[in-house]
C-alpha cells in the first residue's frame, strides 16, 4: 500500500450531491491522502459506518476501476449524523453529513401573534397568523384544503374571533383576530391533521395606571342665579406626563359638601350641580363640564372624578359659592391648565371677572378679552367672549409642536394679569412595523402590520390622520395605507417581487422606520456544480450538478430542468452541451474525462436562475522522473546512472522501472524503486559506438506511466549528463549516489571500492582500465558473458 516511506495516511472524502435530502440516495467517495496530496491507489479493508441510522444509512460499497471508493448512502430522516470510516495504516476519520427535510410539502405549523405584548388600558386588538412550515423551516404551500383548529389556554385574558381557520389549496397561511380582555397570560393555539402543532404567547400587563387629575376653575362662584364655574379633567400616564386617551373616558363628577351627613352624586344634588359626565375623548388629553350652582347658597363643597375601571383619581378639588356684586366691568383673570404641545387647538384654562378683592362677579355688558402671548408660534391665544349676565368662559389656543425657551400671556383688561404657561411635548411614540407572516413566500402577497408604540414598547393608538407610505424597493412593495386617528393597529397589502433580503423604509406622518424583510422561494433559484479538486486528466471524474432553492437548501425539482454547460478550454475539459435534471429530482451526476493538464472555466447556465461560474484545475497522476548519468564514458568502460520516481516531490517506492539502451550493454539494473523512489543501472559502453541512448520507463501503483531518456557521448569529456522527462531533472550530490552504491553489485563484486579508486567527476563515476589491472582480469569473464 505504502509507497512513500513514512507517515501514515488520511481520508480524503467527497460527498455527492453536496447536500442530501430525506429518503434519496446519495454517495460517500473515499480515497487516500499524502501530505494533502491524492495517492492513486485502493484502499483495502476498509470498515465505515453510521452514527445515527435513523438519518442516515450506508447500504453498500461500489469500487471501481480507480483508486476511488464509493459508499452508497441512503437517507431516512432529516438532521445531523457522521459516517465514521477507518483502514489499517489510516488516521480514522468521521464525516458529518447534514440532511434537509423534503420542501415539498408542508410538516408543521407556525403561530405568531402581532402585537404580542398589551397594557390593559388599551388598546384591545391583535391578530395572530397561521402558517404552514416545510422541514427546512421555510413556508409551503397547501396542496389541498387545511382546516386549522384554534383555541387558547385562558379564554379570560384572550378572546378568539374565531376557533377555525381555514387555509386554502395553494395558500401557506391564514389570519385571524382576537381581542384583550383582562391582564394574564395566555397562548394561541393551532393544530391540524398530520400538522405538527404550534402555538404563540400573548402577554397583557398593567403598566402604572393612569391618572385622572379634576381642576375646578373658577373656584369661587357667585351664587347669583345660576351662575357657573367648569369642572375640567386631564389624563396623565403613570410618571404624571399628560397622554392622550386611547378611547373615549366617561368620567362622572362627584360634589359633596364635606360638612354635610349625606353625600349626594351629580346631576342631582341641592345646591351644587355638574350638568352631565366629563368625557375625555379618544385622542385628546382633557375633557369639560359646567358645575352650576343654585341661587342662595353659600359653602365649600368637593369636586372629584368617580374614576372608571384601570384609572386612578389624582383628588377632589374645591369649590366655594357666596353672594357678591352681580354686575361690573373689573378686571379679567386666567387660570391656566398644563397644556401639551400637540400642534392643535387645545383647552389651556379657565377665563373669569372679578372685583379688587378677588371675589367673582358677572359682566354687565357684552366682552372681548384679549390674550396676547410672547411666542404666537408657540402658543396663539383665541380672544374670550364673555356675554352680558356670564362671568366664565373656557379659553382655547393654537398649541405648537415644540416647547419656547421662555413664553408668558398677558390679559389685556383694567388690571392687567400677566402668567407663564407650562408647556411639555407629548410622550413619543415610536412607529413599530411587523411582517404578519413570519416567513414569506416569493412572488406573494402578505400583510404588513403597523402600530404606534409608547416610551415603554406598549402598543398605543395613532394620535393623528395620516398615511403610511414605503420609499420603493426591488424586492418588496407595500401599498400606500391611510391611517387614522384613534386606530390602534392597520394593515398594509404587501407583495414580494423577488426571492432575497431587502430593508423596507417606511414613513407615518413625523415617524419613520425600517423594517428587515426576507423572502424564500421553494422553486429553484440556483445551480451549485460539485467536482474534486482537482480533477484528473485521462481517467473518468464523477462531477455532479445539484439545484437549491433561495435559501441554499436542495430542493426537488417540479418539472425537467435542462442545464447549458460551456468550457472556457475545450483542449483542457470537454462537456456535454446540455444536462437535464429530471423532475422529482435534485440532482444529476456527470461523468468527464479530461485530455490534458490545465485550467478550464465552466459556465452553468439555466432559465431563472443566476450564472454560474467555476475554475476547474486538471491534474495528472504522472510521476515525475530524474534520470541522473554521465554526459560521457570512454569505450568499454563502465558508467553509472539512476532514476528517481517522485509525486509532488514525494518519492515513490516499489515503481517498476523498465530499462531500454543502445550503444552500451546492462550489466546489472534494478527493476523497482527502492524506498528513495530511485533505481540504478550498470552499463558498458561499445567500443564501436559514438553514443550511448538510454530510454527508461516507470508504471505502477496506480499511476500514469512516466518516461525519462538521456543521450551519454563516447570517447568525450567527462562532464556528467541528465535526461528528465517533462518536469526537470534534479541532480544527487556524490554521496547520494555512492549510497545507492553500496548496495549494487556487478558480477557478484561489490563496485564502490574499485568506483571510488577510479576517476570520480560530479554526478558521475568513470571506470579507467590503465589505473585498475586487476579489475580487468576480475570482469573479463563478466564482459565475456555480456557480450
């Protein structure tokens, strides 16, 4: 087996197609190693087998007229396992294969809900997608009909529209809605026959309840008639920053006098009355109502919210009636709210009249009060009406959308009132993007799923009208979504125009975000050759051409796909014109045969699917010779020369040398390469010829036969000559070859003595007759014989 001379061997492997598929064939191939370098020789007694045969299995063994050795694989299931293999005078070795599930057809389904977190203020609404999952992970179509069942683990937390979806032949998924009800944990349930079940976690929190602050402005009422005041209602979130209301909050106002027994609830109390609930509508952040009080009556009486389920009251205020003057003209005052820089007309307080001593009174003519501010762009302030026999008035203003370095409002009337606002900027939200389907289909449709999200990453509702719209992008399209106020969650049509990755660019009103989309085709979208390298000339090479889908994972093959093969070299690699790859298949294997030694591009060409291009090297397992002699010899004299075998500079041992001469008689040679790879020859020159011609021959061990030839003169110099074949010739120092020396013998006589008493020349030893007497008389019975 071995014929270089010392360390011991490795596998090489190749597996063919590259990548397996469940339940198909596929093949192991297996040969010898040296120092990185292929040894074209059998490998004997070999023993293999499988670490997991529930994945894999090896069910025979093919050798054929190379050095190559072909496991037949058969594959049962999808996963990992090694093919262990081991030879004596081999390092073992295990080979880890991978299997891919069949994409085929659908195996197991996939749930994802969106959103998946909820705060239970609000809002209520999600959707969850089912969707049906190949054995590689990628979506699949429905070949029929599928009836999906759906359930939760807590129908408390999480209420189904509907228990059944049904997903239709030539679809790979299905939507459906559902609706928070209360805070919990729960997960969405999918199973359908011969499907593998799924299941997707919704999560509802209470996240700091909000709070509900009551101002009462004026706060000193005149009890003249029915004279007025407002009850006014901020919502705030937890941290006290005002927020807008996710949906419309009634609020009931509650007014007691605290020194009274009995406590009586608006509309209907004695002496103190709210005229109906505040409500705070969806989308703002404040709500009103009139509290009237009865004429005559004079107390302090509580003014506080009757806080709804999940809000929480920040406190009464107060409110204090009296008799006072009914009719003036005196100064006007303000009394501002927190005011929130939304961009729009907002409530900032409560305007009234009163008297030098602060005490409320009622206008005895028709009014225009004046509020001029610092900042009109932060804050533009609408002129107050105030009619005759009214002493209250609510105050509205254009808000801006940024908070001034310093701003302040001043009341035009008798005595005039100067007061600084406090402005602050609405909580930001952040515009989240989410894919319903998890995993897309090219050449699709799916949804996009948009929804605004607070400070916490709670899902909150869409503060203003606007639209969603997608910068243009080669991969994916999304069709332009009108969004409005008050929506919690909206869908977007989306399509995928093409196989690959792509980051979509989304844009809502101040927002804008980006979302990371990938889709994946089960059609095939690439080709992938598989070849040794490298590959060798004369002798038959297995190539094999293999499909992939989008995702590099081998899919079969749902009609016949013919392959345009071209070689850049024709003289180096010829192939077939055309290869099909049969439907129902995976691959094809090819068979080449390489005439010469150089470098090919291949170029693999097939309808939807990107070139393919590869640079193929050809080889020759034709070792190299060094054939060391003399340049020349003197008639009858005896000369010396050798052959040394080497593969990428590895000598060959046990090569078959075959020697061929004119001009000169063998006198001994070696027939095989010893552990060096060389091989000597003895030779005597005739007496009557000008050259001498020497031809010698390597074959075995599984190698091309090599050829070596050198022409030695006679009655000429002694300058030492080297005959090589195609790769040059490397020349032995003087001690190398007297080592080869000492084993070779001429008639039973050990040369080296008597060589190295003669004339000795670099490369070279020539025998002089006249300087050695006794060695003639020693050899003429052996020349005798030759001749």
């Amino acid at each position: 087996m071995k014929s270089y001379a010392d360390s011991d061997y490795s596998f090489g492997v190749r597996i063919m197609p590259d990548k397996l598929i469940e339940n198909s064939d596929g093949v192991l191939q297996v040969y010898a190693l040296h120092s990185g370098n292929i040894y074209p020789q059998k490998i004997e007694n070999m023993v293999f087998s499988s670490t997991d045969s529930s994945i894999i299995q090896v069910i025979g063994v093919e050798s054929g007229d190379n050095f190559i050795t072909n496991i037949k694989l058969k594959t049962v299931g999808q996963g990992s396992a090694k093919i262990e293999i081991g030879a004596p005078g081999f390092v073992s070795q295990e080979v880890p294969i991978t299997v891919y599930g069949n994409q085929n057809y659908p195996v197991k389904l996939a749930v994802q809900s969106t959103p998946s977190i909820f705060s239970i203020n609000g809002p209520h609404t999600g959707y969850f997608t089912v969707e049906l999952i190949n054995n590689n992970g990628s979506p699949a179509t429905a070949k029929n009909d599928i009836l999906v069942n759906l359930d939760t683990t807590d129908s408390r937390v999480v209420k189904l529209a509907d228990t059944h979806l049904l997903i239709k032949a030539g679809e790979y998924y299905g939507i459906e809605k559902f609706e928070v009800m209360q805070i919990g944990t729960t997960q969405i349930f999918a199973s359908a026959d011969s499907l593998q079940s799924s299941s997707a976690t919704v999560t509802v929190n209470q996240i700091g309840s909000p709070i509900i602050h009551m101002y009462v402005y004026p706060k000193k009422i005149n009890n003249y008639q029915s004279s007025t005041s407002y009850a006014i209602a901020q919502l705030t979130d937890a941290s006290g920053n005002l927020t807008p209301a996710k949906k419309d909050i009634v609020i009931p106002v509650n007014i007691n006098n605290p020194n009274a027994i009995l406590t009586n609830s608006s509309p209907i109390i004695q002496n103190v009355e709210a005229n109906a609930p505040i409500i705070i509508k969806k989308g703002s952040y404040w709500g009103y109502t009139n509290i009237a009080v009865s004429a005559g009556a004079n107390g302090t009486y509580n003014v506080l919210s009757s806080t709804p389920n999940g809000y929480v009251n920040s406190g009464p205020s107060q409110i204090t009636t009296f008799t006072t003057k009914f009719y003036d003209d005196k100064s006007a005052r303000i009394d501002l709210l927190p005011i929130l820089a939304t961009g729009k007309d907002e409530l900032i307080g409560v305007l009234h009249l009163e008297d030098e001593n602060g005490n409320p009174i009622i206008a005895s003519h028709d009014m225009q009060i004046e509020i001029d501010s610092s900042d009109a762009n932060s804050l533009a302030v609408d002129n107050v009406i105030l009619n005759k026999g009214s002493g209250v008035a609510p105050v509205f203003a254009k808000v801006g959308t940024a908070i001034p370095v310093s701003i302040s409002l001043h009341v035009v009337t008798y005595n005039d009132q100067t007061v600084s606002p406090v402005i602050s900027l609405p909580a930001s939200n952040s515009l989240k993007v989410q894919s319903l389907v998890p995993e897309i289909l090219s050449n699709t449709n799916f949804p996009i799923a948009a929804y605004p999200t607070d400070s916490t990453g709670m899902p909150v509702y869409f503060t203003n009208d606007s639209a969603l719209e997608v910068i243009p992008n080669n991969y994916f399209s999304v069709k332009q979504t009108m969004i409005h106020k008050g929506d919690s969650i909206i869908l977007a049509d989306s399509n995928s125009l093409k196989s690959g990755t792509s980051t979509v660019n989304i844009l809502s009103d101040n927002s804008q975000t980006s979302i990371a989309l990938q889709s994946f085709s089960n059609s095939p979208s690439q080709v992938v050759l598989n070849y040794p390298n490298p590959i060798f000339m004369d002798m038959q090479n297995a190539l094999v051409i293999q499909i992939l889908d989008s995702n590099g994972k081998p899919v079969f093959a749902q009609k016949d796909i013919t392959l345009k093969l071209i070689s850049s070299n024709k003289d180096v690699l010829t192939l077939p014109t055309n290869i099909t790859i049969a439907k129902g298949q995976y691959y094809a294997p090819l068979d080449v045969t390489p005439s010469s030694t150089g470098t090919s591009q291949v170029s693999v060409f097939a309808n939807d699917m990107p070139l393919s291009t590869y640079v193929i090297k050809v080889d020759s397992f034709s070792p190299t010779l060094s054939l060391e002699a003399p340049k020349s010899t003197l008639p009858g004299e005896s000369l010396i020369a050798n052959v040394t075998a080497q593969y990428h500079g590895y000598p060959l041992k046990n090569m078959m040398i075959q020697w061929k001469t004119s001009g000169a008689i063998i006198q001994n040679s070696d027939a095989v390469t010893n552990q060096n790879g060389t091989a000597n020859i003895v030779l005597l020159a005739n007496s009557n010829s000008s050259t001498i011609n020497l031809n010698v021959n390597a074959t075995g061990l599984g190698y091309i036969p090599s050829h070596a030839s050198t022409l030695i003169n006679i009655n000429g110099t002694n300058v030492y000559a080297s005959g090589v074949n195609v790769t040059a010739a490397k020349l032995s120092p003087l001690g190398n070859i007297q080592e080869n020396l000492k084993t070779f013998k001429v008639g039973g006589i050990d040369t080296l003595p008597i060589m190295v008493l003669g004339t000795i020349v670099i490369s070279g030893i020539l025998i002089k007759r006249k300087s050695l007497p006794s060695f003639k008389k020693m050899s003429s019975r052996i020349n005798t014989q030759s001749k």
